[in-house]
C-alpha cells in the first residue's frame, strides 16, 4: 500500500482569491468501524464545480506550480465575498462521491467484511487518492463490478429514485423531466420504463430527443421548436403528469411548464375562474444550470408549488427504509439502469490544467468527466 | 318582502366584449335546510374585481343604458379569449360575500332558527339583492352587528386566521406579509398581536408604517427605503421568520423575502456550502395585485417553497375542526380583530358608472368599497 495521500482542494482567501490546488495528507487511519477506501474512479457532478470554483472569474483564472502539481488562482468577484465569510482561509477537499477498492479496516466484523470489495462512497472529498468512510455507509457493488462503473453510485441514480419516489409520495402519477439527455436523464428514462411511469422528456436538440427516443422514450420534446407550448401540453394531456423537475433553474422554463400543465388541465374543467384549475401542479429545481433570474409568468391559478430539491434533503424526507431499498436497487443495477457514461478521463493533475477546466466548466449535455485519483 | 330581485352579471361574448349590467331575477325560494337573505352590504374584495372585468380593457370602457340600469361594455384582448372558452355566453353573478338579514327560512328547525337574524354569507353572488344559502353555510353574527360590519366576514378574516393555522401546521415561528397596512394586513395584525406571534409588515409608504405602529405592529419594513434589504433581514434575524405571505406576486419581492431569509440563516451556519442553509424558506403568494412577472433572483440554497395560496383549498386542508374554531371567532370578534373599514360605498348601479369603475379598480392600500345592494 502506497504511503502517500493526495487530495485536490479549493481554498478562497480574505484577498478575493481562488486557489485551487493539490496537498499531501496523510493516510487515514480507520476507525473500529471504518474502511479506508484507495479511490480509483470518482465523477465530475455539476455539484462538485460550485464547490471547485465557488463564485470564481475561471476566464480569467491562471495556472502555475508545477506539471505534476499546478495550481490554479483565480479572482473572486468582490460582491459575492460577505456570502463567503464562513469558506475563508479553509481548503475545502472536493468530490462527492467516487468508487474503489477497500484496502485497510477497523476491526468490527461489518468493516472487517469489506476487506478487498470493490465499493461506491459518498461525501468527504473524493478527489483523493485514499479515504475513510463509515463501513456501513459503503455501498457495496457486486463482484467484478468497476470502479469506473461503480463511480457514479450515489448522486445521480438516488437523485433520479428520488424524483420517482416523491412523484408517488406526493400523489401524481407522470414525471417532466427537463435537461432529460444529460446522464441522470437518461437513469430516470429508464427507471421509467422498468416501472411503467410516463415520462415527458425535454431536451434542446434534435439529436437528444434521438438519442432518448432510441433509448425508448415514448414522450420527447424539444423546448427550441416552434411547437414547444404545444407539443409539451399535449404531452401532459396524454400522461397527467403534474410534477416536472428541473435542474435548469434561470429563464422561464419552470413557469412554461406550469403553464402548460395548467392549460391541460382547463380542457378538463367544466366552468372558468379566475383562481385557475385546482389540479395542483408542482416544479422541482434541483440545480442551477442558468444561475440568471428565474421568471414566472403566471397564467396558472393557484394551485401550483416551486421548490428546490436536494437530494440529501428529499432523502430525509422519504426515511431509512425507502433509502435502503434505493442503494440495494442501486448495487443490482449499477451496470444497466443507473450506467453513466464519460466522454473524459483525467487525473487529479489534469484537473488542475487551465485547458481542462475550460472544457469541464461548460456542463455540455453529453459530455461527462471521470477523475482518476490513482492516476 | 319586495317581491323584485336585482343582481349585478359579468358576461363575455364570442365577439371578445365585456358586458356589465344589472339582471332582473326571480325572488329565491328557500328548500328546506335553506334561508333566503336581503343583502345589505357587500365588500368589494381583489378577487371580486377579477370576476368582473376579467382581461378585459377596462381604461377605454364604455357607458350605455339608463342611470337606473347602466350597462358596461369593454374589449376583451383577443389573446386572452381561449382561455375563456367556458366563461363565453354565460352571465357570472359576482361578489364573494356579504352580510345581510334572513327574510325566509326553509321548514328545518336550523332553517327556521335564523329568521330575522343578520347574517354573513359567502359565495353565489352577492352583488344582489336576495340571496338562498344553506343555514349550515351562514355565520350568524351577534345581536347588534350591522350589516357594514359583518359584510366582510369570510374572505379576509378566514384568510388572515389561515396564514396563522399555516405557519402552525408548518412549524414555522413567525410571518413576513406583503402589503400589510391593507384591511387583511391590519386584521393579521391584530390576530398576532392577541396571539403572541412575532410579525413583520412590509409596506410601501411611511403613513402605512405609521398606522400599522400605531395599531401596535412591532415590526414594520418599508421595502422603498434604500435599507429595505438590511431592515427586512434584521428583523428576521430578531423574530426567526420563515413564511411570508405575498398579495403582489409580480416584480421581485418575493425573491427579496427569501434571500433575506436565507442571509439571516447564514449568520447562524457553521460551515459554508454551495447548497445554502438547511432552513426551509416559504413565501406563499395569494393574490396578483402585480400580474406582470414574478422575478426570482435564487441566492437562497435549496430549501425553499413559493406556492400559490387560495383560502378555499386551505380551508380544506386545515380541516372542519379548525375552519368551525376559526368561524366562532370571526362572530365573536368581527366588530374588533376582524374590523373592516370601508372609504367608499356604492350601490349596484354606482358599481356599474365609469368613474366609480376607475376608482375603484386602483386597488389602493388603503381605499375600500362598500356594495349596499338595497341603495
């Protein structure tokens, strides 16, 4: 077992900087019941760039250091410096979730049975070559699974059950989902399929809305046609659907849908008001593409709810036995429903190259990166 | 009894026009669990406006008819049409509620118990002269209340008494209201001054935080000063408010509310994250005095709701148990916490006069109308 540590954090300093850099640390020593994991395979979420970067100008960040250990800085705009009084003088370790091989144990018999599994983590920095984790929060991924395979175990597919499961505890009975083709879209379609829920998909382009479609998909829309408002409400007057989740957030995606949804549900009502359908319609925003305004034009009565959704939240709120129903459907499933696909690799030192960071922090649809931390 | 029957009636036409006129009707005959009741006075709440005028363009409106019995005629914008597909041809009564004398009753003893009695009713149309209601619907107002102050019963003073059964039933420890120095505002006031509930009023002008002060509000914000930002958050910091309810909707104070929110949380975190505080930030918006967009700039993390707010499917939520508590307190206290003023009365025909029409379709804090449909 190798002796050294290394871990990719991010620091911003009371000057308005960004630094973002790697450290040596030291091993981690396991707890009676804890794992210590050698991490081979962790993925780039849209999460894990607002921790990366924070409210840094990346435009404009620079690189120095050296090749096997570049650093990278970057200005932090002065507004936004008062919110980030608490982050300060702290290098924040990166990555939240990530998979590998299980390589020393703390002597409880549970940490113990890990001993040489292939498992998924979640939390704590896994941009990192080693790490410590709790063996009982591990999931386990059968044998012959990989890390590569087995890196995106958490934040995706429980999000994608997440949105299945508050769809059922909430009382609807189809799902909108907008950005479908990014990889959680994909995981949701195809929960979907396997438990009979209609969904409408709404992707941007046209080869998207292939690509779903030949993932069989029954409902694709695509928000730049001509035909959108029309296209999308025909849809919810097909399916019924009355919940929509959106990890979009700026523009006037969310209050669309609303719109759309209500205008389904007028062809329903036998007398107009001026208080709208009381067919409860719901947005979910569970991300921040378009960080801009988000507008709502409201022609949808009042009966209707915007929220955030977070996973770590949403999952409180489901309770232990749905979860760990979700992480055993997970562990079976990891290759099939829950698969993601990664058009980059890179190192932690890669990471940290002005040239990837540019291609990275653009959250293309369809594009995906795999940290390699033993790379 | 006078045996002639008026009621005031909104109809749209196919040829996209608004017609305002008074409608001769027959006298109502009660059934059995029913009374007839002499409407005395109406208010003339928001709601009711967007019965009446609907989308119609009410600024190049016309008068016609006899001084008696005038009638109102305005365009309808053509792109609002569709939407009213099933109010086209139909001539809606309008007017929410009222309070007026039961002239006849039905055989059943519950009908029969409120002869000569001044009640308050809700719904149906009380822009007329005689109304039927079910007994069971009628609150009976104590021996001596006029029909003035009973004229407003339902809509304001059930929805006052729901933001405080919500904020309950949600756990939350005290309320943000837009708009508070309007006759809701002031009987929210009272109620949570008699309740003990922390407050904070926002209103917009330095006379409606003058008489909210001296009506006892502790806490009133005046979102025009330059400090409105720093204010609002004091105060939330102070009182740990996290619902507000918004009557506007249109513009950005909403989104203000919930960032406020959120900056008075941050001061209690330990630790910054991309994700915002963990504590759950509500603004439900229930009415659309600004109909334009609803501008939402998201600093303010994940947990957060805006949902519409509509008294009939919050009284349903709440339950028959707290909705009959919240009537028995109405009756008790409608000449006090309920207190209504009126700037303005009007009778059925000075409803339907263009320059009563221009007055009172502002909407001004402050300026309320009386209907008197005996005048």
């Amino acid at each position: 077992m190798s002796m050294t540590n290394i871990q990719l954090t991010s620091t911003i300093s009371e000057d308005n900087k960004l630094t973002l850099a790697l450290q040596d640390i030291d091993m981690p020593q396991p707890a009676d019941d804890e794992v210590v994991v050698r991490l081979e395979a962790a993925p780039l979420n849209p999460s894990d760039l607002g921790v990366l970067f924070n409210a840094a100008d990346m435009a404009n960040a620079t690189q120095s250091g050296t090749p096997e250990s570049p650093v990278i800085t970057a200005d932090v705009p002065a507004q936004f410096m008062p919110s980030l009084e608490k982050r300060v003088g702290k290098a924040v370790a990166v990555g939240n979730e990530g998979a590998g091989t299980v390589v020393a144990a703390g002597s409880s018999p549970e940490a113990q049975a890990l001993m040489g599994k292939m498992v998924a983590v979640i939390g704590g920095g896994t941009y990192r070559q080693f790490i410590s984790a709790k063996a009982q929060s591990c999931l386990v991924l059968k044998e012959g699974t990989t890390a590569k395979e087995g890196a995106s175990s958490f934040v995706n597919p429980l999000t994608a059950l997440a949105m299945v499961e508050t769809m059922r505890a909430e009382g609807h009975k189809a799902i909108i989902h907008a950005a479908a083709a990014s990889n959680l879209g994909q995981m949701l379609n195809r929960i979907c399929i396997a438990d009979g829920i209609d969904l409408i998909n709404i992707v941007r382009k046209p080869e998207q809305e292939k690509l779903l479609r030949d993932m069989g998909a029954k409902y694709v829309v695509n928000s730049s046609s001509e035909s959108f408002l029309t296209d999308l409400t025909d849809a919810i007057t097909e399916t019924g659907a009355t919940i929509a989740f959106d990890p979009i957030g700026g523009g006037q995606l969310s209050s669309d849908i609303l719109n759309c949804m209500e205008a389904a549900a007028a062809k329903e009502m036998e007398e107009h008001t001026i208080y709208g359908s009381d067919t409860f319609k719901q947005v979910y925003i569970y991300g921040a593409l378009n960080r801009g305004p988000i507008t709502i034009n409201r022609n949808f009565g009042f009966a209707w709810g915007i929220n955030g959704f977070l996973l770590f939240n949403i999952l409180g709120k489901l309770g232990t036995e749905t979860v760990a129903a979700m992480r055993e459907r997970i562990a079976n499933e990891i290759t099939t429903t829950f698969a993601s696909h990664y058009t980059h690799e890179v190192s932690l030192s890669e990471m940290l190259q002005l040239d990837s960071i540019a291609a990275y922090a653009k959250l293309a649809t369809g594009e995906k990166y795999l940290v390699r931390p033993q790379a």
